[in-house]
C-alpha cells in the first residue's frame, strides 16, 4: 500500500506542544484547556476570541514545529510499516504564514525520522491530487478538487469524535489498516 | 487539464540566478558558462569538480531562491492558462540542503505570482505520485516510485536537447499543450 500520513496530530504532537507553550506565556491569564475538551479541529476556535493573536503567536513562533514531541508509537508504527514492504510518505499541509513552519517541518522529520526520510515529504494545501490507498489525517473531513484516490482514515483525537469513518491510533493501527486493505478490493 | 509546472528552469530563472551571481563571486577565476553551453542538467556537473563547493554554495546561499528572475512569458502564460479554465499547479523538488530554498520557493511565488498562488504549491522529491494530466519540466527524465499519470512536456533548455518526446517555451506553450490534449485522448 501507499499509505500518507499527515504530520501535525498524527506523528507531531501539536497538542502538547501547544498547551506547553501557552501555558509557558499565558497560563496565568488563562490555563490551556486539558487535550480531552478539546472540540475544534483548529485549537483557536476552542479559546476565546479575545485570544485570537496570542493562540496565533504560539504556532507562528520560530523553533515550534521543529521541537514539537513524538507522538507516542508513531516512530515505531512507521518502521513495522516500511518493513511491511508498505511506501510510507508524510502528506502535510504548512500553515499560511510559512516562513518557520515549512522549513522545520521538514528538521522535525530529520531529526525523528532520519535525514532520507525527508525524501519522503510532500507539501500540499490539496492532498486530493495526491496518489495514495490511505490517508491518515486527524482533519475530520479532508478535501480538495478532486475525488481522492485515498481512502482517509481518522487519526483519533479528541476534537474529531464527531466523525464518521474508520479511526485509528498507534495502538490499533495494524487492525485498522488491515480492514482498510480488505475493503478497498485492491488488497 | 491539470497542469503540473515544475518552478527552476521553468518558472524561475536558476540558470540567469547562477549565472550573475557566480561571476560576481567567481568570474576573475573561472567565468560563467554561457546559458547556450550548458549540458548537464545540474549546473555542477558543467563546472570542473575543483570548484564544486564553489558551484553549491551559490544557490546553498541565502536569498538565492527567492530573488531568481522569472523566465520571460511564464506568467502571462499561467494567467492564460487559468482564463482558459485549466487547474495549474507548481510543482517542486526542494534541494537536500532545504533551509533557505524551501521557504524562498514560496516566497518567489508570493512575490511573483501572489499570495493565493501559494495554495498551488506541491513540494515533493517524487513527482510521480502527483495526480496531473501534463508535467512540464526541464528535467530531461522524470522518474519515481510509480507509472505517472501524467505526460512530461520537456521545458526546452540548452541542457536538455539530447532529450526526446514533446518539448515546449513560452512562446509556444498553447500549440504544444494543444497537442498534448488531443493525443492523450481525454479532451
């Protein structure tokens, strides 16, 4: 299979790092809200508006997409996957203000994932126009201009319980993507 | 049609790029190789290998990428090519060394193109897992992982002539796109 893993909430842990980070600038004002109340996909829909450019300030500063932690049993999920013979890519979209995000995205993979498994990033704001069995994405809906080859897989987490579909985590991966396999007819 | 455009020797001018600022740092030691006796496709392998890090380290250098001339027509093309209704994309391999190349390529389109045109961007070191009906590439061979869907026009270049298969400029991208539509039997 050719399987895409999108990188923020599904092998970078967004969440962590930002609830550090803001509790770090703002916790006195306003204490990060606990990961499982979270209920919007991005996290400045779940603060308040006043917040807007504080929430915003957070992910736009340099070194915070580089330094973000490993979610847990992602690194080792990916290595059963290669030696699966599965051709594993990271399918990631940088956020509009680019500067800092697009390079580090890119040092974070170095630096977790080994200098040739950069070679295996695509950046796209359109992941409907990328070839894949599976997408692995923690965005409730993923769309584009395009019916996409993929079929999507939700990463679980707590701000996308709402949606409908096959769902998984580094626990039950091989169970998930096995029933992936079987439904696709191709496998 | 979706039209995949790959952005060095196509859109950005690397060749005009490495030319002035190679003679501004090397030209009393070894000038410039005129455009029209380029070669190879990589400019390093045109260059005697004494002067390899020389070579690299112009368009390792920062602001490299992001103040590249554009090749004379591109955009009036693109503009053209979306009023006819086509779907256009950049799309791009980024340099091992990512740093200053990857966020530059970005801004280079901002600045060229506009700030919506960075939505079209795909940053991938394998091109043929991009969905797309014409690649248009200075690249003499364009390979990877997969049978692409797409068909590589050849971007003409000096250092691509040895090259066969459709070949286009921007002085003549309607009749060869044209053609492209017709024999892929799609339009």
């Amino acid at each position: 299979m050719l399987i895409l893993l999108d990188q923020d909430g599904v092998l970078a842990d967004f969440e962590r790092g930002f609830h550090e980070a803001w509790d770090t600038r703002m916790g006195n004002l306003h204490p990060a809200l606990p990961l499982e109340q979270r209920r919007a996909f991005y996290v400045r829909d779940d603060y308040p508006d006043t917040y807007r450019n504080e929430v915003e300030a957070v992910y736009h500063a340099q070194g915070f997409y580089r330094d973000l932690p490993v979610i847990s049993g992602a690194i080792e999920a990916i290595q059963a996957l290669l030696e699966f013979g599965h051709d594993v890519r990271i399918c990631t979209s940088p956020l509009n203000q680019y500067r800092f995000c697009l390079p580090e995205k890119y040092e974070w993979v170095e630096r977790n994932l080994g200098p040739d498994f950069v070679h295996r990033m695509i950046v796209t704001k359109d992941k409907t126009v990328i070839l894949g069995d599976v997408l692995v994405d923690d965005k409730p809906s993923v769309t584009g201009t395009r019916t996409p080859a993929w079929q999507h897989v939700i990463f679980d987490q707590p701000y996308n319980r709402q949606a409908d579909g096959p769902r998984m985590t580094w626990e039950n991966w091989n169970a998930v993507l096995g029933t992936v396999r079987t439904f696709d007819g191709k496998h």
